[in-house]
C-alpha cells in the first residue's frame, strides 16, 4: 500500500522525489523513451539481500512525465507491458495516464497501477494491479527509486 | 438427466417448415427426454426455408436455405431420415413403412407433409420445359432449363431471349414471374381471374399492382384461361400458349403456379377423414379422429380449410409440441396476413382485406401515377381496424397489422398518407399484439426481451425471440419496438467509437478525410475529447484511418505510438510475448528456392513452422529482437511483409486454376497474385481475407472470404460478404461474368466503401447486414455509383497503390525505426530470460507455468539462449 502512494505522488509530481537518495538508479536518458509508447528496462534489486533482476516497463507522456509500472502481465504472466498502449482516462474528472495490455486489453491506471478495466480477466494468483515505482528525470536522465523492501 | 424410462416414440412424416419447428419446439421444451424423434423426408436434403425458395436464384447455395440450427438434427434422440419418403400407415398397428419396405413403430404420428404444386387439366402441362414451383428441386431444374435456352438462342441466327409465362397470377405466380426475369428471360403472367393476386387484394389494388408488375416488365394477361401447351415441332418442347379466345402465345418455358393440393394421399389410404377440397381433417388441438394421429401444416384440414401459409403451420407445430408434454393448447384461428416478397413491388393484405364484415367501411388512398394503392377497412364507426391492403407502399403494414381488432387512435385516413406528409399518431402495440406472425412473437415478448433479458441490439433480440428470422417483414416494426423499449430504458443506442470520440468509426473517418488533418493530436483535439489521449481503441483506428487517407510508413513519426504492438513491430504476438512472422506468398505461390529459404531461417532462429489457413507459412517463437535480423534474411530471399499482423489485407487464396488443372476454365493464380499485390497493405476495419477459384468447382472456398471470385467461361463472378470465424457465412453474389478489368474496379470499389463506413472490429458480413438496404446498396454503391462517389474511391485506391512500400524493407534501412525492437532501453544486448520452451512433436512450444515451475527439460533452439 504504501508502495502505491509513494508512486501515486512521485507520479503528480516527479521531482518531488529525493533524487540523491540512496536505491535511486538511473536508467536511461529521457530522450530514450518516445512519447507515449512504453520501453521496457531490466534493473536490479536486492531482495532479502539477493541481487534480482526486475524488468519495468517506463512510459513517457506527451507532458514529459516518466511513470514505471512492472513490465509482466498480470494476466498472462508475459513480460510485455511496455508494448501495449498508452492512453488517458476520464475518472472522477481527471484525465489519468494508462497503460493497456497488449494481450487481454486490461486497462491499468500509470499513476497508482490500479486495475481500471479487467476486460472480463482474472489476474493470475499473486498478481493484481501493476506494481509500481517512484521517477525522477534528473537532468534529462531517467532515475527510478527501488523499493528495497519489495518481496 | 437420468431417465427411468425408456423415451416414446414420434414418428414425424415430411420433413418440411413445420416438420422443423415441431422438432425445434419439442426438443426445447421436452427437457426430461420424453420422447424420441424420427422424421422421414422425402427430399434429399434437411428441413429448408420454402418462403424464402426465391432467394435460391441469388444465394445458389441450398445449404444457405436450411433452416435453423444444424445441431438439432446431430441430436441423439432426434433422427432425420432424408430421401426417405413413407409409403403407408398401418394406424391400426402403429406403424409406418417406408420406400425401403421398413416397418417402424410409433407411439404418436404426425403427419407434415405439406402440399405439391397443383397441375391444372390443360394439355401438354407434362411437355419438357413445364416447371412447377415448389422445392428447391424444382428451381434449380427451371434455372438449368433456362440456362439451357439462353445457350441455345445464342446459337441461332438470331439473338432472342428466353420466353417465359407463368400461369397463376396470385403471390407464387408474381414470385416466378420475377424469378424469371432475374434470371435475363422475358415473363408473361396469365391470370384466369379478373386481377393479379386475387384472393388476397381487391380489384383496386389489383389495377395497381399491375401498372408496378408491367413496370418491372413483366406481361400480364387477366381473364385468360389456357386452352392447351403446344409443343415446338422443331424440339418437341413446350412451344405455344393457346388460349381459350383463340390468342397464342410463343414460349420457350412455363411456370404452373395454380395453386396447391394437400398431400393427404398417404392419409387417405389409411382411412383416416379427410376433407371437401382435400387435407387431413382435424380438431383445434390438430388431432385427427384416429388416435395417436396429429396432422399439421398445409396438409391439415383444420377449421374447415387448409391453409397456404407458414405462420399457421407453425402454431400448429408449437399446439403438437405442446399437447405431447401435457399442455392443453388450442388453435387460435389463422392470421391470413400476407405480403408479397418481390423486390421493388411493396403489396401486403391482412385481416377483412374485402370488407366482408357486415357494416364495415372501407378508405381507400390511391395515387395513380405513384402506383400506389392504400385501404383501411373499418367498422361502422371508423375506429376498430379490421383489415387492409396495400399495393406499392407498405410501409404501414408491419405496424397496422398487429393492430386488426383493436381501436386505431386519430382519424384512419391519417395512416394512408405518404409518409412525411404527418398525422399518422405513433402507434403503442398492446402487449399481446402479434408483430411477427411466422413465429408468433407478441409486441410484449420483444419488449420483454429489452427490458428483461438486456438485449440492446436487433440481432441480439431476434436470436432471443425468432422475431424476425422467417420472412422478414415484421423486421422494421421489431426495430421500432426495440428502439422505443432502449428509449424508455435511457439507454442510448451510442455509436461512439470509445469515450474519447463521440462519433462512430465511420463519422470520424470522413471527418478526417474532409479535414484533411494528419496526426492524432490533431485530430483527438478537433474531433475527440479535449486534452485526452485517446486509448487502444480510438488510437489504432486513427492509425488505420490514416493508413488510406494519409498513407505513409507505420512507424512515421508520431504514428508509431498509436500502433498495436503487431503493427509496431510488424509480427503477431503470443501468449508468452514472443511473436510469429509470416511473409508473403501471393495467391500460396512459392518457389522452391523460397521455401527452402524460409525452411533455412525458421530452422537457425529455431521457430515452431506451421502452415496457415491462407496459403502460406507462420514462424513461431521469435523474440522482438530478432525480427529485423529474420527479416533481413527472407527480404534477401524476395519476401516481404505478409501483413499478417495487421487490420488489412491478409491473403487472396487460390486454387490452382486452369494453368494445371483440367477443369480449370481461366488462370486463378495469376487473378490471385495480381489481386494480392494490389491491395496488400491496405489497412481496414478488420481484417480481409480474398479467394479465387478457377471454376466452379470452387476449390479455394472463395465464398467464405470478404470478396470471393469465381471464374466463369465468360470472366469472373464476384462474391461478397463471407467470412469463417465464430460466425461463418457465405459471400453473395455481387455481379456476374465480369472481365478482369472490371472485376478489379469492382472490388476496389467495393473494400473501400467498407473502408469508409464499416464499424471497428466489423467484418464485411455484419458491415453489409447494418448498411440500409444490404447487399442491394452495396451494388447500388459499387455498379451505379448511386452515391457519386465512385472517382473518388477509384482515385484512392489508385494513390494506395502507388504509395504501397514495403514496411518491413522500409523499417531495415532506417536506424531510427530499428531502435524500437530493442529489448531493453537499458541493456540492448540482453533478452527476456523468461521465454522458454519445451519440445513437441520435433519442435518447440512454450512451457506451461507448471512446467517451468517443476523445472521440466527447456529446449535450447539453436540460437535461443535459455536460462533457467
Ligand atoms: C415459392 C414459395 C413462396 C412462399 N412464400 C410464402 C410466404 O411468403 N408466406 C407464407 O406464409 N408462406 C409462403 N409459402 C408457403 C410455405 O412455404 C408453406 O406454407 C410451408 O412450407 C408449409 O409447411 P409444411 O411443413 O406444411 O409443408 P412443406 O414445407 O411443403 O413440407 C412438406 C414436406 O413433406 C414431404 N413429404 C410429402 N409427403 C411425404 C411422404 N409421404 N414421406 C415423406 N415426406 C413427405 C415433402 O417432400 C415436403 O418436403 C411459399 C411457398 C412457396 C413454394
Ligand atoms: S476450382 Fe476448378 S479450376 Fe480450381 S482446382 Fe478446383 S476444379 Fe480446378
């Protein structure tokens, strides 16, 4: 949960994030990504003090916001969310980034990973909305902060 | 469900319209398996549409004209029995014996066997090229003959076409007369009575309706009897009409529609009664006097007549359906209602048509020069409808007769108007009124069917109450209903493509075209919501929309991120992400060379090889970051993109065509492959798949693609419209004995129009079933050029030829493109770990999540690196 709102709020406000703190690693440069069409990104977290690699799919909006959600499936299991489409969606009067999957057409919300359309799918057992991560574009770098207690 | 005890036995004898719906019905309601079913047919073929026996000439397939679903007859306790005709009833014993000399027992009999074609006394009626007009048999006979004439006229010295007459001009003889016509051969109607379609209009309407029947150029004789048939002396065919006012007439072939005789010699002959003018005689409940015998449709006489018409037949079905579970049913008496299905002559009769009713009234409109006859009758007071009829225009016809009994509100005169000119209130059907009569399905029922089990669209509501499905004419009136009920309900019939577009895939497309505009931005700000940024709906179909009215390369620019990810990088994904790629093979040509070029590259990259459905092959299992490399190899071999990932043109399929085969009357192949090159790449609401076979023989299955074409000794006949999938249908027939040259502008026409105003995701079938007017716009649109737009689609598809480039040459030699099959922005030179496959049958497939899981053995394909 508290994974969710960090992201939600790095999302609204990108450089809000302590871009020096200590987990932050960059990625690429922000010239890298085309607007609004995902590329995926293979970094590396420490889990229970073992390096893992964690593929991300990143995003850049036509307004130059990065968001980074997990680039598996949550249907499928496939590692292909960075190919699917990004969008906006009316809810509750905002116009929210999406992502949809270019399997089933789950359509995911950028900011928070919240499921907002399940095209009649059920996510596979483990899985729910995309995990998310906090983005700052430092420089014209693309930063993401690693959430060092994800399991 | 278990059964106790062993299943009664119903022995169904003809397998006719009714025959089907007592089956239909029984096997719906009778849930505990109660009875068993054996139906004998004496036609070869299953249970078909006889209303619709004219539509055979357009459709020529009788498979089309079966009724129902097939299903019922693979039912295990229903057996159909075809080309087998029963010869005798024993209802003493409870048997019937069939041609084969087979005894069969019986718990219930019911006899369906309908009516045949009345032959009148008049001499030569047995002359070669005499036709009666009944079943499918007899249609097909009557086109060979046809055929046969036209063949021989074109022989002789001179150039004549066929002559044809009908004898009968009620609703069958009017439906043959243009049957013939349709098929380019002249018609005369001879009709014994005063006026056309005697028994059901007035003299009036009659007067009408033969200004429109002379107006389709067809002759009409009344009050004439035929003397004799004379046969040519040349041919000994029929020759000659002689009438019986010393007149003749020359023909070269004769319908008889004088009517119907029961089918009641079977019944006769087992003693059962049978009534003054024929037909089997029974009570309300359709029970003969013998027990254990039921007789319904044509051959029952029931209230002391035998009815001509589907829609009784078929209450009587559902009265035997139910009195054999224990209902108590009754005939409620039958609606006589009828409407003449000729294309382009509107007449329809319902109810008291000639003001039988003591003290009735009668209003008569009629324009003359319209060709429009209208009458209401009334009762005395001018407000309880009685009946009606109407020749010319009948557009009030589907809502007016389901009111017969009822008070019409405002003053009657007001329903006879043309349309437009107002006053006709706007009618509410009382619950119980019948809308459509074939199937008997109240106003209420298909209201019910909005309000109660959520069907939002006509198709939906005719698949929940049948409404609809026989003889279509109650269909307008449905759609009213419908639309009324969606109303009432607040639901709004949207169009809009997704939330970001109000307007329909086809208003966009036009908007864009007239606008001119080119990219989404754009567009999303002018036409869509404002400050959105659309979704995978609206951005893909902006791709497309763009594709034809703003060609340029797939991955240009800002269209790139509107792509599915299968156009974004040009392959089709799978479920595990990886993707499959399939070059082109035009028309399921490939050289040898090719093949074994493709062999060589499926084989170092490791890909799962399959043939397609369309002529050509598919590689499985290649990662995004292979595709440019596989690519460079097969452009070097002279593939290029197959487009088999795209909304566009998939394959024109082919048979091989008269270069090899001997049947072969003009060279498919070559059809095939110019057709494939002309329209590869265009992009389109849904997929387009195309076939040619080389005759008739059809074996490339061309009617089940979007466009098939059949050749032909003169050209090529064009068919459009089909489709496999999970709704097959089979293309109709667009135009006939084109030569190629017309053939194509033809079908450029035809695919651009789809291209224009087709919905998202809409194939051509359901395209053609929502355009007003159907495939007779289609052809309006495409030969007539009834829109005038036909330079214009002609010059569009001419641009998109010339524009065409392969995307997949296109993409390799721009280093900006080949950046987005990178597979990681961050580590380009790694791949996904996650895709891993297992052998089967000698090649590869994904492993399972169990199978991952339990570490089962991963192949490693040649130049696949596994990681476990
Ligand atoms: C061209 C045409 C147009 C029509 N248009 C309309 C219309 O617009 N509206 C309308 O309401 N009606 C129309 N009709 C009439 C309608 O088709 C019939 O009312 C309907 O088919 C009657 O159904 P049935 O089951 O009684 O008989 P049928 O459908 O005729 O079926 C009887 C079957 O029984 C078989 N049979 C007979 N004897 C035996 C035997 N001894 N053993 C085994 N099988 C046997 C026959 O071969 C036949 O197949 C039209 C008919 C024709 C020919
Ligand atoms: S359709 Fe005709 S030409 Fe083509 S293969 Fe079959 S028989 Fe031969």
């Amino acid at each position: 949960m508290s994974t969710l709102s960090a992201a939600a709020e790095a999302a609204t406000d990108a450089t809000a994030v302590d871009a020096t703190a200590v987990g932050h690693q960059d990625v690429c440069l922000l010239t890298d990504l085309t607007p609004e069409r995902g590329a995926a990104a293979l970094l590396t977290e420490t889990v229970d003090g073992e390096p893992r690699r964690t593929q991300i799919a990143l995003v850049r909006t036509v307004g130059d916001l990065v968001l980074a959600v997990q680039h598996r499936d949550p249907v499928t299991g496939a590692n292909v969310m960075a190919r699917g489409l990004v969008g906006t969606r009316l809810v509750d009067g905002e116009e929210v980034p999406t992502l949809a999957s270019p399997l089933h057409k789950q359509v995911y919300d950028l900011r928070t990973g919240a499921c907002l359309d399940a095209a009649g799918k059920e996510p596979l057992p483990g899985e729910g909305g995309l995990r998310t991560w906090p983005v700052a574009v430092v420089d014209g770098v693309v930063r993401v902060l690693l959430d060092e207690s994800a399991s | 469900m278990p059964q106790d005890t062993e299943p009664r036995h119903l022995v169904v004898i003809g397998g006719g319209m009714t025959a089907h719906r007592l089956v239909e019905a029984l096997r719906a309601r009778d849930t505990a398996g109660s009875w068993r079913i054996s139906v004998y047919a004496d036609e070869p073929r299953r249970p078909y549409d006889r209303v619709a026996l004219t539509s055979y000439f357009s459709k020529r397939d009788p498979e089309e004209l079966s009724l129902g679903d097939d299903a019922l007859w693979h039912d295990e306790l229903v057996t159909l029995h075809t080309g087998t005709p029963v010869t005798a009833i024993d209802t003493a014993a409870r048997t019937v014996t069939d041609d084969l000399g087979r005894v069969t027992p019986y718990d219930e009999l019911v006899l369906a066997t309908g009516s045949s074609a009345a032959v009148p006394p008049i001499p030569g009626a047995d002359l070669p090229g005499v036709f009666v007009y009944r079943t499918i048999d007899d249609v097909a006979a009557l086109r060979g003959w046809v055929a046969e004439r036209e063949q021989a006229g074109r022989g002789a010295s001179y150039d004549r076409p066929v002559r044809g007459a009908v004898i009968g001009g009620g609703l069958l003889g009017l439906e043959a007369a243009g049957a013939l016509r349709a098929l380019g051969a002249q018609a005369t109607v001879i009709q014994f009575g005063s006026h056309l379609m005697n028994a059901q209009i007035d003299l009036g309407g009659g007067e009408a309706l033969k200004r429109l029947i002379n107006g389709m150029e067809v002759g009409v004789r009344v009050g004439t009897a035929t003397k004799a048939m004379v046969p040519s002396r040349r041919t000994g065919h029929v020759g000659r009409l002689d009438f019986t006012d010393g007149t003749r007439l020359d023909v070269d072939v004769v319908v008889l529609a004088t009517g119907i005789r029961p089918r009641d010699e079977l019944a006769r002959a087992a003693g059962l009664t049978v009534g003054e003018r024929g037909g089997v005689v029974v009570d309300d409940t359709c029970a003969t006097a013998v027990p254990h015998v039921w007789a319904i449709g044509e051959v029952a006489c029931i209230q002391g007549s035998c009815v001509g018409l589907v829609a009784p037949g078929y209450a009587m079905a559902e009265i035997v359906a139910d009195r054999l579970l224990g209902g108590a049913a009754t005939y409620p008496g039958a609606d006589t209602a009828t409407k003449l299905k000729l294309s382009g002559v509107d007449v329809a009769s319902f109810g008291d048509a000639f003001a039988r009713t003591e003290r009735s009234m009668e209003i008569v409109w009629a324009d003359p020069v319209a060709g429009v006859y209208k009458k209401l009758v009334m009762s005395d007071d001018a407000r309880t409808l009685l009946g009606g009829v109407f020749v010319g225009d009948a557009s009030a016809y589907a809502s007016l007769r389901p009111m017969v009994g009822a008070e019409l509100p405002g003053d009657p005169s007001a329903y006879l108007l043309p349309e437009g000119t107002g006053g006709a209130p706007d009618l509410e059907l009382p619950e119980s009124a019948t809308v459509c009569s074939c199937n008997n399905v109240s106003a209420g029922e298909v209201r019910a069917a909005v309000t109660e089990h959520a069907c939002t669209d006509i198709g939906a509501v005719k698949a929940c109450t049948k409404a609809g499905t026989s003889c279509g004419s109650c269909l307008p009136l449905v759609k009213k209903l419908v639309g009324t009920e969606l109303e009432r309900l607040g639901i709004s019939v949207s169009t809009a493509l997704c939330e970001h577009f109000a307007l329909s895939r086809a208003q966009l497309y036009d908007a864009v075209r007239l606008a001119g505009t080119r990219t989404f931005s754009e567009i999303v700000e002018r036409f869509g919501r404002t400050g959105s940024r659309g979704c995978d709906i609206c951005r893909p179909v902006v791709a497309s929309i763009l594709a034809t009215t703003a060609p340029a390369h797939v991955l240009e620019g800002e269209r790139a991120s509107l792509q599915d990810t299968n156009d974004h990088v040009m392959a089709n994904i799978q479920k595990d992400g990886s993707y499959s790629v399939v070059p082109r093979m035009a028309g399921g040509e490939v050289t040898p060379a090719g093949l074994i070029a493709i062999g060589e590259v499926a084989r170092d990259y490791g890909l799962y090889t399959k043939i397609t459905g369309g002529q050509r092959v598919d590689m499985f299992g290649a990662r995004m970051e292979q595709l440019p490399e596989i690519w460079a190899r097969l452009i070097e071999a002279g593939f290029e993109s197959g487009h088999a990932y795209g909304k566009s043109l998939r394959t024109v399929k082919s048979c091989v065509g008269s270069t090899w085969c001997r049947f072969g009357v003009q060279d498919s192949v070559a059809l095939a492959v110019l057709l494939e090159l002309r329209y590869r790449g265009l992009r389109s609401p849904h997929k387009i798949k195309l076939g040619v076979s080389g005759c008739a023989r059809e074996c490339a299955e061309a009617r089940g693609k979007d466009v098939g074409v059949i050749a032909t000794d003169n050209g090529w006949n064009v068919y459009v419209g089909g489709n496999g999938g999970f709704t097959p249908r089979h293309a109709q027939l667009l135009a006939e004995d084109l030569d190629t040259d017309t053939l194509i502008r033809v079908i450029d026409r035809f695919l651009l129009y789809y291209v224009r105003t087709a919905d998202r995701l809409q194939r051509t079938a359901p395209w053609m079933e929502d355009l007003e007017g159907g495939l007779e716009t289609v052809r309006a649109v495409v030969l007539e050029d009834s829109l005038g737009i036909a330079a214009d689609l002609d010059a569009e598809m001419d641009a998109h030829v010339a524009n065409y480039v392969d995307e997949w040459k296109a993409t390799l030699e721009d280093p900006e493109k080949l950046r987005k099959f990178a597979p990681f922005v961050n580590a380009p030179g790694e791949s996904d770990p996650d895709l891993q496959y297992v052998p089967v049958r000698g090649q590869i497939r994904p492993a399972t999540a169990e199978e991952r899981r339990a570490g089962a053995v991963l192949v490693a394909p040649a130049t696949l690196e596994v990681r476990s």
